[in-house]
C-alpha cells in the first residue's frame, strides 16, 4: 500500500497500473465538494432572542392587537340582536301545548303565537334566524346520511340512492327523494312575523326567503333531477321521507321556483351544523327604501306553525333577529380575546424591560469583582 | 431485453435444481471438464451444465415478483400491518370513518414510497449487474482455435480465457499458463480484502513445464474441487490427467473474480467457478441493520402513544354510550338508526364507536414517522460522507458510512475501546533498533533522524507540496550516512559494502526504507568469535527470507529474465523439482553445522571480499539491470513489520531481489546473488505468533529454519542451553541479555520481533517432511495437520537476534483523545501488544499521565483468590463514589478518574471471570484510563461486551485490524480505520475512518448533530401528531362522543403526509443548534448527547402537555368565534385545520436555530402546498367526497374577515408558552450559542466531566445569581444573560 502510493507520487502516474492507483491522473479524487451546501455551511439566519428584539416583539403586539380588538368589540357590539325561545317548556308559554302535544306522526298542524318587545329599532337589513340546542347535528351518522349525487339531480341517484342513506333510503318500496336521515329531520316550523303598531293592528312583516343559501349550494350542488320542468313527474316514483307531510317537490306552494331540491330552506338545513347549539338562516327582511328602520322599535308577534318536536331530546327552539356587521353575527368574543391577548403582551413587555434595566444594573456591579 | 433474457436463466436454475435432487452423489465435489471437448455436443452433454453461469444477478426483484414479495417485506414491520390494519377497518359499514378508499391512501403512499425506494435500488443493482455481465473477455472458441471476445456473461464453467494485464477476473479461474517466466501470475486483491499488495498465483505445477505456449486443445485433464464457498484463503482439488496422474490444487493456483492481472502479461486458465458460485460473490453480504439507541427510545414513547390512544378511544367510546343512554327509548331524529333499522344499544354503538375512535385517532401514531426518519438518517449519511474535514488527501477516501441507521448513536457514545496498532498509530513500521548475539545496536542515527522527520512532519502541513520536502530529505539522508565510518581501515568484510550502500541508498519518501546503518553493527570487528559473525549474517539472511514479501519492479509486466547468477551455480535446486524428490538427495550430505561453514566460507571469501565489494556492478549477473534500478525494487509485503525488516536488511546490503514459490533470491555483500531454496513456508498465524521457512542453504546445501515470532513465544522454543560448555554459558548469556534488551525495547514503545533459526539433518528433516507431506495432501483437517507439522518444527530453537521495530502515533491522537476525554468519553485501549509497549504509546497518546497513580494488574500464575486481593482496596473507591448507578459514572470524583488501570490478558481472563467481572467494572470505572495488554480478539469483544451490558452504556470500538473485528461488531457503533492492515475491520464495521483524528469530528460534531436533529425531530413529530388529533378529541365533547370529525378527511389523511412534511424534514436534516467549531472548542457539549439530554422520557410528556395545551387553543379560540352561529360543520372545521397547520409550522420555526433558504422555502412551499390542495380539492366536485361536502368552503373562507383574524391570533395563543419557554433556553441549558455568544468558549478546565449546564450556571451564577430570580422571572433573567 504504501509502496504503491509511494509510487503513484514520485513518478507522477507515468507507471501504468503497478500500483493500486493505476493511473494516478485519471482516477478522480473523491475529495468532497468544498460547497457551502455539502459543507453545512449554508448562509443560515439564527434567531437570537435578545431583548433588543424581542421587547419590541412584545410591545408591537400588543400595540397592533389592542386596537384590532378594541375595534371588533365595538363593531360586534353596535349589532342588535333578539333572541326569543319559542319551545314552550315553561307551563306559562304560549307554546307549551303544542310542545307537550305534537310529535312526528301528528297530522294537524299545532299554532301558537309569541309577543315580543323591540327596544330598539333595528335599522338595516335584520337576517331571521331559526336556532336550535342540543340538536346533534353534527352526529357522525347523521352527517353522512345523505346522497349528493341525488341532491344534484342525478336521475340514477334519484331512483336509487346511496347506501349511506339508510335506513332512510326507501320506504314502502320506493327511493325516498331527498333520502337520508338529514333531510328526513328538516326543519318544518313555520314562522311569520307581525309588527303590532300603536293602534293594535298587526301588519305582516315582509320575510324574503330568497338569497338565505350558499350561492353556490343553489346553483351548483343542489339540482332538481330533469331541470325545472314538471317537478312532479321528475320526482314520480319516489317518496317523501317518512316525517315529511308534503313531498319535496310542494315544499314550498307558493313559490314554484322554490321546490324540489333547490328549495332554500331545505339546503340551509341541509348544510350540517358545527355545533349542537346553532341557528340557521330563515328569512331576510329587507331594509326599507324610506328612511324608516327596517324593524322599529315596537311590539311584535312571532305567529308559529308548531311542526318540530325537541322536548323528547331536551332541545330548544329560537327564533333570532339580528343585523349583521362586516364580521358577521354579534359575538363579542373575538374582540375581547384580542383585547387580552394584547395587553398579555403589552405586560409582559412591561415585565421584561423593568428586569431588563433592573438586570442591568446589576450586571454592571457584579462584573467589578471579577 | 434484460427480463427476457433472465427467463430462461431461471428455468435453467431450477432444472439443475431439479437435476440435483436426483443426483444427490455431486453435492460433495465438482467436476470439471474443459468446455471445448463438448462444443459439438448439445447442452445436455456437457458436463459442467449444471454450474452456475457466469451471469450475475444481485437484484432481490423481477418483475412478477416485486409487488408481492417487497410487500411481503414490507409487513414484517409491525407499524405498516397496523396501518393497514386500520385501514381496512374503514370497509366495514359499521364502523367507518372515512371513505375507505382515501382511508387506504396514506399506507399505499408510505407503502409505495418505500417500494420505489427498493425498486429504484434494484433497478440500480440490475443496471450495474447488466455493465458487469457486459464486460469483455477472451475465451478460446473450438470453432475458431483461437480467443474471441464474449461478454463476462457467456463464460461458462470449463471455458478458457486468456487474461492480459490489468484486467479483472471476470470468475474464478485456475491458473494454467503464465508469460510470466516463473509460471507466476500477480494479482490485486484490493477488491476482494482491500489490500494492494501483489499476490503471486502460481501455475499448476504439471502445467510447469510447458515451454510453449498453452493449447487448450491439448487440455485434457479433468479437475475435482470442493463445492462453491465463501473462503478466499482455502481452495482444494486435484487435477487428473489423462494418465491418471493426480496433481493437488491449491490456493495458489487459483485466481479470484474481482482482483485484478498485475505484473503478468498474460495468463490461461480454465473457469472452475463462475457467477454467484465465485468467491467473491459468496462473499457478498449485504448491509447491517442495528437499532439505535434513539429509536428504542422512540418505540417507548410510540408504546405511549397507543396507550394515550386507547385511552382517548376508551373515553370516547364511554362517553358515547352514556350519551345514547341519556336517551333512553326516545331516540332523537339526529341519532340514525343501523343501516339494517334496527335500533342500536348504547353498549353496542359504544363498541363499535372504540373501533371508530381508533380510525379517526389514527394519525396519532405517525405513519410516517418511520419514513421520514430514515430520509433525514440519508440526508445525515450523505453530509457526513460530503464533509472535507473527513477527506484523507493521502489515500484519497473519505468516511464511509455502512450503516445508515445508526447515525444518532454518534452522538450518544459513553465508552471507546480503541485497538492500538494502526489506530492510534501509524501501523507504518519503522526499523529502530535491534540486538544480534547479545549485542546491541542502537541506531541512534536513525532515532535522530526520525525525530527530525517528525519535527518535518510538521513543517510538511505547512506547505502542502510534497516535492518541497524532498531535497531536505536527502540532505538529512546524506548527513547521517556515516561517511566518516568508510574511511576507517577496512578490516571488515562488511564496510565496503556499507559505503556502496550509503552512498547509493535511494532517497525515498517513505521511513521505513529509509534506514541509516548503524556504525558499530557495520564495523562489526572481525576479531570477535566467528560465531558472532554468522550470527549477523544468519540474522540478516532471516529478516530477508523469513516473510512473504514479494518483489515487484515498477517495470512490468515481469520481461523473462535469465538468471545466471554466480549464486545460482552454488545452488544445485532447480526451479521445478518437485519437494518429494528432495528426499533422495537428504541422505548424501552431512550436516556440518553453521558456523563452521560459515567460518570456512568467510576465511575463503575474505581476501576476495575487498575486490568484490568495490567493483560497483556485481559482475555476475545480467538481464534487465536489476542492478541499477535496485533502488526501485519495491518490496509488498502483507505486514508492515515485514517490509520494515526486509528494508533494514537492505540497508546491510543483504536485500531480497526476488521471491519465486521455490526459492528466494537474496544479494549479499561480497557473496554477490544467492538463491535458497525455499522448501517450505509456515506461514504466520495468530495462536503460534511467528513464523518459519525452511530453506536449502545454497552454500552449505544444510536445511536451515528461520523463525520471526513474538518474543515471548520464541523464548520459550529456544534450546536450553546446555549449561556444562562454554559455548553453553555463552548462550544463556545471549539469551539473558537479548531479553534484557527486548524489555528495553518494549519500554521505550517498541515493537519487539526475535529471530532464530534451526539447522536440521537431514535425517530430521526427512522425518519431518514425510508427516508435513501427508498433512498438506489431507483433504480433511489439514489446517490442524499443518499447525501441528508447524509445532513439531519449530523447537529448540538457536536465537539470532531480536528487533525493535516503532511505530508511530498518527498525526493528533493526543489532541484528539484529549477532547474525547473532555467530551466526557471513556477511553479503553484493548490491545495485543506487550504491556510495556502498550503502556508507552498510552503515554505517548497522553491516554496516561507520569502523575497518574497507576495500577499494574499482570498476573502470571495466582490464582483467583489472590486475584480478589488485588482487587479488594479499590472496592472502596467504588463504594464510596456515589456513582454506583450506572449511568451516572461520569459524575464520580476526580480523585478516583486519576487512576489508571493496566490490564495484561491473562489476568484479563481471570478478571473476565463470572464471579469477577463486577469488581473488575467497579474497579475500571474509578480509573481515569484503562488499557489491556495483550488481549486476544476474543477478550477484546468480551471486554467490550461486558462494559456494554453491564453498565448498560453506548459503546464504540475501532479498530483497524482483522483482529478487532469482533470487538468492532460487539459494540453499538463499529468505525473501522481503513489503513494499513486489509479492509477486515471496514467490512465488519458500522462507519470508516481514515485517520484516527477524525473520530473527534465524528462524534463530537456529526454525532451531536445527528443526535440532536433526529432527537428533536421525533419530539416533533409526537407533539404535531398529538396536537392534531387532539382537537378531534376536544370536538367529540361537542358531538355526542360521535366519533365526528370537523377536519375534512382529507386534510385529516394528508395533513401528516404532505402539509406538513418537508419542514420538518428539512430541519432535521439541516438544522444545527450549535455551530461546528464551538462544538469541536467545547467538547464538554457532547455530555448533552451521552445523557440523552436532547430527548428525556419527560420530555415526551412535555410535548404531549404543550400539544395538548395547543389544540386547546386551536380548539376553542374558533369555537367560542363561532359560537351560536349558522357556520357548518366544514366550514368551521377548515379554519381550525388552518390554524393548527399555521401552530405546527410556526413551533417548528421555534424548535429551529438556524435558519437557512431551504427552511423558508419549505414553510412557504408547505402552505402553498395546503391553500393550493384546499382551493382546488372544494372547487373540483361539489357531489364527491362523501360525506364532508367541502365545497367552495375555502373560497368563502377566503372572503370572511373572521378567518384572518382567528389566524392571527391563534397561533400567537398557542404559542407564547413555548416561545417564552425557548427564550430560556440558549442562556440557560447547554445549547449553542452558550459558548459561541457568551464569547470566551474556553470552559473551567476543572470541570472535565460535570454535565455542562452546571458549568454555564456557574458561571451565569458568579456573574448574576440567578438564585435570587424565582419563576418566570428566571427564566427571563437567564435569557438576558447572554445578550
């Protein structure tokens, strides 16, 4: 070994092949690349976390997120919102009979009426809502019990919907049309609202129920099978889900355009909620073009066809009215968490410059000894 | 084309497999014939068509059989069945989660990422397999009588080929014909065993003779060897001749596929084993798997992991069951009845909701933690092979990893036991002293000129060109040649000779061929006994004849060279005769003894010395001048002792000039070229510890043994003197000094060799050669034969002469073992050599110090109880150190770490000793250093084993040698040296050096590295796991334990997989919490590896605990923004997939310390990565992916103020604790930036073994006191400490 790489350098690899090395010109080295990447010697950035970079840190945040949250709580807080339970639990509510009364296999529809108070009038567009509690809709069943493809007009889907949908896919032989245990549970109450104005008489409230769904949810996922032609012979050969009084295609009578699986308020339920506690979008009413608030402040009657049960599950129905802002419904939360998550900062800024100039000093006096 | 073609290959296999069922009588030799005597023949006449072709096929893999058998493979991981188990749980109705073809895609995906790992180095395999089986080669075609080109893989078994020089082998091929003139072929075995000396293969010796060149068609004979196997060093068999003749077969005729034709310009053979029945191929092992230290580590927490999600099932599938009993018979219409209608029972929903929870939970154990954990083991295995600092300019090579997955063990090492020879020093031999009858000579002109060429050394660093050292060298060569001894009378036959020598004694770059002569062994006086001068001649003939060096000439191919040489005149053996004829002649001679007819000899020669020793050119021989190019006479010896000898005899004028397997050509002063009949060669091995040749004197025609062994064995062989005659007491004498003498050398660090030699009567002899023929001729056992034939030889021995041979330490093992000391590592040196020896170079290498207390512990025969005697004083340091736990040893006193311990093997093997070995541990571990002294291999590993297990720490070995291979495969991490002695240790080691010093950039740069990333990244990957698949876990409290999740399913599958990979992967490949230079100024940060500091069992609870605080954080900063809103189920759920995604890479940038590009880029690439799949998944189908229904969410999301506003706070939430937290941590803890920013990286010098943070609070603690800050202010405090 050594003889030969002895050779390989005095001779200068004009000997072919005697040695090891044979040919000492040709054979590349295998020295390694003196690139900073090969070497680990990327240009790196290390994060050093000094105070002076990191009180500013602190109090940059906390100077950007007090006024973002100041701003939020102030605009959360101009919405007016009103939320009025309407279950009839209390033995005093208007609706408790109906509540003790209807279950899903009643026929007749059960009617009461609640009375309410504005305080205040609501001016702009006021957005009704329906809220329900403690209704699972998120439950991991419920939420996969439906067909999409059927919901898209899909015709072989029409006629035999997916599995997922039992044990709500027929019934009595037939494909239920919307199959599945959402749309099986829609939410039938019917609500209309009454301003009672200072003589007593109740004026109807006009309620829009078009623009309450995804835009894309009407126009794109939901479909009626076969266009919008005769929906009754579209939906021939199917059935109504078993808690539905009407078939699909006479959900709303008004409103030709409204039925089928295109009807909004049954792709507003259908649009599963996050939570148990959630309310969904029932009507808008529309601002007035006059310079009257579109809801003045006032008394109102809430007149409700009494169609859902809830009390078996321990549920609660609502009835909400509320304005919205740029960021939505009412919910102060967001704001108030901005608000502390900023002055956490903000404090802990404070904290560390006092140790900062307090370490200091102390720095200078115990460097003297040493 | 290729797959076709290995077709009918393997139906050809498996029809000789089939073949060989029935004929079961072949499977004890193989036979073969010469191909060309059946070319006419159809295949099934051939008798060598049952061989292996000389195809080769490395690849596990065909086509057909890779997807079942890599999956077969791929299973025996536990993980992978588990995941699949999972997967294929989502098929059933019940209790599904997700779609399950998505559910499949994560183990497909890791399953198909590994596949086509394994393809792609199969097909790599294969490509490579191809080029080889494509090379050329002559074989002789019948057809055409002559050698036509074919490709490597049409040689068949039986085929001749034709070689030229340089070629490589492309099988195993007995050797029939060589141009060479002494029917020699050399060859390189580089490949094969890694060492480049030339081997001489010798033609059969019936094939000798053949004057002209060889004519396969004239071959006739059949040959009978062993069956394929894997044993470079045994080949057996017999040729038959068509006369029946039987002719045996060694190793020497056979030449290995692999090596490479040197020196010879041509060579036939015949195949006798081609493709993977070679030897080479038989030989190929494929890598080792050992688990590190980190991953089992790792598995506990993975075992943690299951539990944790057991539990979270278990919880979930309780809580459901009460919730559907709150109900009780009236179901509410949200609770869905079984696809059959029939109503579920809360027991039976809550069973199959835990198989349910286990799918949705899934993502908890990280699927592909395993893999991305061996992606950033390559990375790591490719910076460490890339690094300069780890590039050897001398040998060109570089560290070789051989084992990928052990990276992380680098950095966890408690104990090194390091091989002296050849690790810690140089293994190039230099010729230093040596005494001849009881005289010394001590060479002080070569010890000062070896001092200079250290201190040249390291002038030599500076300038980096090698021709700028030359002509010093020379200088330093001529100044020392004792010029002023030539002029001095004549009165020995040996001057003259020396002034040829020293003025023509070739400057050479290399020590060891450089030696002055020592004057006084030159101006030996003839007045002194006879004796005494036959003595040194015999010395010297045994340094040159005793060995196996080979001579090469840098001209080559060898040319044919007639030797007329004077000497060979004197010798009456011809190259040829066979040994048995030697038999006949045994009985003519008498056996004068040597120093009488040496004596004769030198009064006949004497007068004519002075004329043959001035006259320049030896006149009595001619040929290609070998005379003049003397110089260039290179010799290759297997050892480097051996060449070191061979050159010092050269430097006496009595140098080897050539080596043919029957006789070694030797140049002696005034006696011009003698050639000795070399009879036989006992080769060296490690139970005997020398060895022999037995050689025809040409002078004398005496028999004469030359012995080279370890001193202690061949004192013992030596003829005791008989103590009546003077000449009796003369030698006891000799041999008492001589002893004396060798002990000198052993103290000053020596290497001791001794000399002797035997003259056998021919009587002896015969009797002798008659049971050493039947033990070579054996077919079984004839290894055993041959070392008794050898033991039976090699007695009453007459000692010539014994040497010291140094070795020198490479270039910064002190500095190198002082840092590893620092750096709190344990280092053992195990080594073979004598205790004095040893005991020098540890002195030398700084491993022990003059003011060290030293414990000698070298028994020769007490027993064990005297052995408990020894031992017992030290069970009070054991006791009274309060490390008697074992992994705190490096916290025990100074006190006691200033002892050393000496160990020589035989008391090793009583303190090895059941009974004996905890005293031993407790003893070794009070000492600062222990070295055991002539230890075998196998004591090695036991020593090794021993500390392994008993202390249960993380042990190292290195070594370079075939004798630390055992030790190298004991310990957890085997580095090999790739030096002087063969690649045995490379090949069984985990990772290979090419210096010693490099072991301290290995470990203490690379190892921390290796550790701390990986340590750090699978922290990581628990916490991110954990951190996810909790805030599925908080949302079951808000959906009836249901089993729901708000993450679409696809970020739930892909999260892991895609969004947040590569920074992750990126920072355990690149990220560097401390920079490499204060890592190799401060060693003491290495302890922060060896007490697993990087990632403590806590530490996982730790992350779990931040994890979950995160995803609480996540959780419900969106719920409490949503709350009591009209939002749906996605569309609240993406957000929070968002923000985790935001949390999770923004602690990664935190965990990280340097940032380089390829950091940004891969947090950037990572959220494109998910807004990209999210916009583009929730626009592709507004019907698909049941049930989740994303459609257009991420657009709308993209519109609402809300979502930005919650992804900036979020993540500022969930990360403050741990920001803070990381705000401590440089100024605190042993990282970084500690030395490097504190600016005075020289640490307290007493604090050697301390673990350092206690050393950085010491010295925050003397600066600041941070006693005095308690909480949160503390932690403040420490961080501003080091600004």
């Amino acid at each position: 070994m050594m003889a030969s790489s002895y050779n390989a350098k005095e001779e200068d690899g004009h000997h072919s092949g005697a040695s090891s090395h044979g040919g000492a010109g040709a054979v590349k080295s295998k020295k390694p690349d003196n690139t900073a990447f090969k070497q680990q010697r990327l240009p790196a950035w290390q994060p050093i976390l000094t105070a002076g970079t990191v009180l500013p840190a602190f109090f940059v945040i906390g100077l950007i997120f007090i006024p973002i949250g100041i701003g939020l709580f102030v605009s959360s807080n101009n919405i007016k919102e009103f939320e009025i339970d309407y279950t009839g639990v209390g033995e005093s509510s208007p609706c408790h009979s109906c509540a003790k009364n209807f279950s899903w296999n009643s026929t007749t529809p059960c009617l009461c009426s609640v009375d309410f108070t504005l305080e205040q009038p609501f001016e702009s567009n006021v957005f009704m809502y329906y809220g329900l509690s403690n209704f699972y809709q998120n439950h991991r069943r419920y939420v996969k019990s439906r067909d999409d493809s059927q919901l898209n007009g899909d015709r072989s889907a029409l006629t035999s919907p997916s599995k997922e949908c039992e044990p709500y896919r027929t019934s009595e032989g037939l494909p239920i049309a919307p199959c599945g245990a959402i749309a099986n549970s829609l939410f039938n109450d019917t609500l209309e609202l009454y301003h009672i104005d200072a003589n007593g008489t109740s004026n109807s409230i006009p309620l829009v129920k078009k623009g309450i769904a995804w835009w894309t949810d009407k126009h794109v996922k939901f479909r009626n099978p076969g266009g919008n032609g005769n929906l009754t012979v579209a939906f021939q050969g199917t059935n109504k889900p078993v808690n539905w009084r009407r078939p699909v295609y006479e959900l709303d009578p008004s409103d030709s355009e409204n039925n089928g699986f295109i009807n909004e308020d049954f792709i507003v339920w259908m649009r599963t909620a996050a939570l148990p506690t959630f309310r969904k979008l029932y009507r808008i009413i529309q601002k007035k073009p006059s310079s009257t608030p579109t809801l003045p402040s006032g008394k109102y009657v809430l007149n409700i066809t009494y169609n859902y049960p809830v009390l078996s599950f321990d549920g609660r129905k609502r009835m909400i009215l509320s304005t919205i802002s740029w960021m939505g419904g009412k919910n102060p939360f967001l704001g108030i968490a901005y608000i502390t998550v900023g002055s956490i900062c903000f404090f802990l800024g404070v904290v560390l410059l006092i140790i900062h100039h307090k370490y200091d000093t102390r720095n200078n006096s115990a460097d003297i000894p040493n | 084309m290729a797959r076709e073609s290995e077709d009918p290959a393997m139906t050809k296999a498996s029809k000789v497999k089939r073949q060989r069922k029935k004929k079961p009588k072949e499977n004890k030799t193989r036979t073969v014939h010469a191909n060309i005597l059946y070319d006419n023949a159809k295949g099934e006449e051939n008798p060598n068509r049952h061989y292996a072709n000389n195809e080769i096929k490395t690849t596990k893999y065909t086509l057909l059989s890779f997807l079942p058998k890599n999956l077969f493979e791929q299973f025996h991981r536990f993980a992978n069945v588990y995941f699949v188990f999972i997967a294929l749980l989502n098929f059933v109705p019940v209790v599904n989660a997700f779609q399950p073809e998505l559910a499949l895609a994560p183990v497909v995906f890791i399953l198909s990422v590994t596949a086509i790992k394994d393809l792609w180095e199969d097909y790599r395999r294969h490509r490579s397999d191809q080029e080889i089986n494509h090379m050329d080669c002559l074989v002789y075609s019948r057809a055409e009588r002559r050698y036509v080109e074919k490709y490597w893989k049409e040689l068949r078994v039986g085929d001749f080929i034709r070689l030229r020089c340089n070629e490589i082998l492309p099988a195993d091929v007995l050797l029939l014909s060589s141009s060479d003139p002494d029917r020699l072929c050399h060859i390189e075995t580089a490949t094969l065993d890694g060492e480049t000396n030339l081997k001489q293969r010798q033609v059969v010796r019936s094939f000798y003779d053949l004057d002209c060149d060889f004519n396969p068609l004239k071959y006739n004979s059949i040959i009978e060897c062993e069956k394929p196997n894997n044993d470079l060093n045994r080949f057996r068999g017999y040729i038959i001749h068509r006369s029946g003749r039987r002719d045996a077969l060694y190793k020497e005729n056979l030449l290995l596929r692999g090596c490479t034709i040197r020196n010879t310009e041509e060579a036939v053979g015949i195949v006798i084993y081609a493709g993977h029945e070679t030897k080479a191929m038989l030989n190929n092992n494929g890598p080792r798997y050992k688990r590190s230290k980190l991953e089992r580590q790792m598995n506990v927490d993975v075992f943690w992991c299951v539990i944790i999600l057991l539990v979270m099932c278990l919880f979930a599938a309780v809580g459901h069951g009460l919730w559907m009993f709150q109900y009780g018979d009236k179901r509410p219409v949200f609770d869905v009845l079984s696809p059959e209608g029939t109503d579920l029972s809360p027991i039976m929903s809550a069973i199959y909701l835990f198989l349910t929870m286990i799918i949705v939970f899934q993502v908890l154990i990280p699927i592909s933690l395993f893999v991305s954990i061996e992606i950033v083991k390559i990375c790591q295995v490719y910076f460490i092979h890339q690094d300069m600092e780890l590039y050897d300019e001398e040998t060109d090579s570089h560290l070789q990893c051989r084992a990928l997955n052990i990276t992380e063990d680098l950095g966890q090492m408690q104990y090194i036991f390091s091989d002296k020879t050849g690790t810690l020093t140089e293994n190039k031999m230099v010729f230093r002293r040596c005494t001849v009858a009881g005289v010394e000579y001590s060479h002080d002109a070569n010890a000062r000129r070896l001092a200079m060429y250290q201190e040249m050394d390291s002038e030599e660093e500076e300038c980096t060109s090698h021709g700028g050292t030359l002509p010093r060298r020379d200088s330093v060569t001529s100044h020392q040649s004792p010029h002023g001894q030539c002029s001095s009378p004549p009165t020995s036959v040996l001057i003259p000779l020396c002034c040829v020598l020293s003025t023509d004694n070739p400057s050479s770059v290399l020590q060891e061929k450089d030696i002055t002569p020592d004057p006084q062994l030159l101006d030996k006086p003839t007045s002194q006994l006879p004796s005494d001068l036959a003595d040194i001649i015999d010395f010297f003939i045994a340094l040159t004849i005793c060995n196996t060096v080979v001579v090469s000439s840098p001209n080559q191919p060898r040319q044919k060279v007639q030797l007329t040489s004077a000497a060979s005149v004197h010798s009456s053996s011809s190259l040829i005769t066979n040994r048995s004829s030697n038999k006949g002649c045994s009985s003519l001679l008498s056996s004068p003894s040597a120093e009488s007819t040496l004596t004769k000899l030198d009064e006949e020669q004497t007068p004519r010395g002075l004329e043959h020793a001035f006259s320049p050119v030896p006149p009595c021989y001619d040929g290609k001048g070998w005379n003049l190019e003397e110089g260039e006479l290179r010799y290759e010896a297997e050892s480097p002792d051996e060449a070191a000898l061979v050159y010092a005899a050269r430097a006496y004028k009595c140098s080897l000039v050539g080596r043919l397997p029957d006789q070694v050509t030797v140049e002696l002063p005034h006696l011009g070229k003698l050639s000795f009949e070399l009879l036989h060669t006992l080769g060296f091995d490690s139970t005997r510890k020398r060895m022999s040749v037995v050689v025809r004197h040409p002078l004398t025609d005496q028999i004469t043994v030359y012995t080279k062994g370890a001193d202690s064995v061949i004192m013992d062989l030596i003829r005791p003197p008989d103590t009546g005659s003077s000449k009796g007491k003369r030698q006891k004498k000799i041999v008492n000094r001589t002893q004396n003498y060798l002990n000198l050398y052993a103290a000053d660090g020596l290497r001791t060799l001794c000399i002797a030699k035997k003259i056998l009567s021919k009587e002896q002899y015969a009797c002798w050669l008659q049971r050493h023929l039947e033990a070579e001729t054996a077919i079984q056992g004839r290894e055993e034969l041959l070392f008794e034939s050898a033991l039976r030889l090699e007695t009453n021995l007459h000692l010539l002469g014994a040497t010291g041979i140094e070795d020198r330490l490479q270039d910064g093992v002190p500095e190198t073992i002082a840092s590893l000391r620092k750096a709190g590592l344990q280092i053992w040196v195990l080594t073979g050599d004598k205790q004095e020896t040893a005991v020098n170079i540890a002195y030398a290498c700084k491993l022990l110090h003059y003011i060290q207390a030293k414990f000698l512990c070298s028994s020769t025969e007490q027993a064990t109880k005297s052995f408990h005697g020894s031992f017992a004083p030290f069970e009070i340091y054991s006791s009274s150190s309060p490390s008697s736990h074992s992994s705190s040893h490096t916290a025990a006193p100074f006190t006691v770490h200033r002892l050393g311990l000496v160990i020589d093997g035989r008391t090793l093997a009583y303190a090895l000793d059941k009974s004996l070995e905890d005293k031993f541990l407790a003893v070794a571990r009070s000492c600062r250093s222990v070295l055991c002294c002539r230890s075998t291999p196998l004591q090695k590993s036991m020593v090794v084993k021993l500390v392994r297990n008993k202390l249960k720490v993380m042990t190292l070995a290195i070594g370079d040698g075939a004798n630390d291979v055992s030790m190298i495969q004991v310990a957890d991490v085997g580095v090999g040296i790739s030096g002087q002695e063969g690649m045995q240790a490379v090949m069984a080691s985990d990772f290979a050096l090419p210096r010693f010093r490099y072991l301290q950039k290995l470990l203490l740069v690379h190892g921390h590295w290796c550790y701390s990333r990986l340590a750090n990244m699978i922290l990581y990957f628990f916490y991110k796991n954990a951190m996810f698949v909790a805030l599925i876990f908080w949302y079951q409290f808000y959906c009836g334990f249901s089993g729901s999740a708000m993450i679409d399913q696809w970020y739930l599958i892909f999260f892991n997989l895609m969004f947040s990979a590569f920074p992750q992967l990126i920072t355990g490949t690149l990220d560097k919490d401390v920079s490499a230079e204060t890592l190799q100024q401060l060693p003491q940060l290495y302890v922060n590896g060896q007490n697993s500091e990087e990632y403590k069992p806590y530490m996982f609870w730790m992350n779990m605990i931040d994890a979950f605080y995160q995803s609480l954080v996540c959780f419900f900063i969106p719920y409490f923004a949503y709350a009591d809103s009209d939002v749906d189920l996605f569309t609240w759920g993406t957000p929070i997939t968002t923000l985790a995604l935001f949390t999770i890479l923004v602690h990664l940038g935190i965990e990280t310390k340097t940032w380089t590009w390829m950091n940004w880029l891969s947090i950037a690439f990572s959220i494109a990565l998910f807004f990209t799949v999210a916009l583009c998944y929730n626009a592709s189908c507004p019907t698909c992916y049941t049930p989740s229904n994303p459609y257009w969410t991420m657009q709308r999301l993209l519109q609402d103020p809300l979502f930005y506003l919650l992804c900036v706070i979020t993540p500022l939430v969930a990360l403050l604790p741990s920001w803070i937290n990381s705000l401590q941590k440089p100024a605190g803890t042993s990282s970084a930036s500690a030395g490097s920013r504190w600016g005075h990286p020289s640490p307290a010098p007493r604090h050697h073994r301390g673990p350092f943070y206690k050393q950085s609070n010491r010295a925050g603690g003397a600066r600041w006191g941070p006693q005095t800050l308690r909480g949160a202010c503390q932690i403040s405090t420490l961080y501003f400490l080091q600004k």
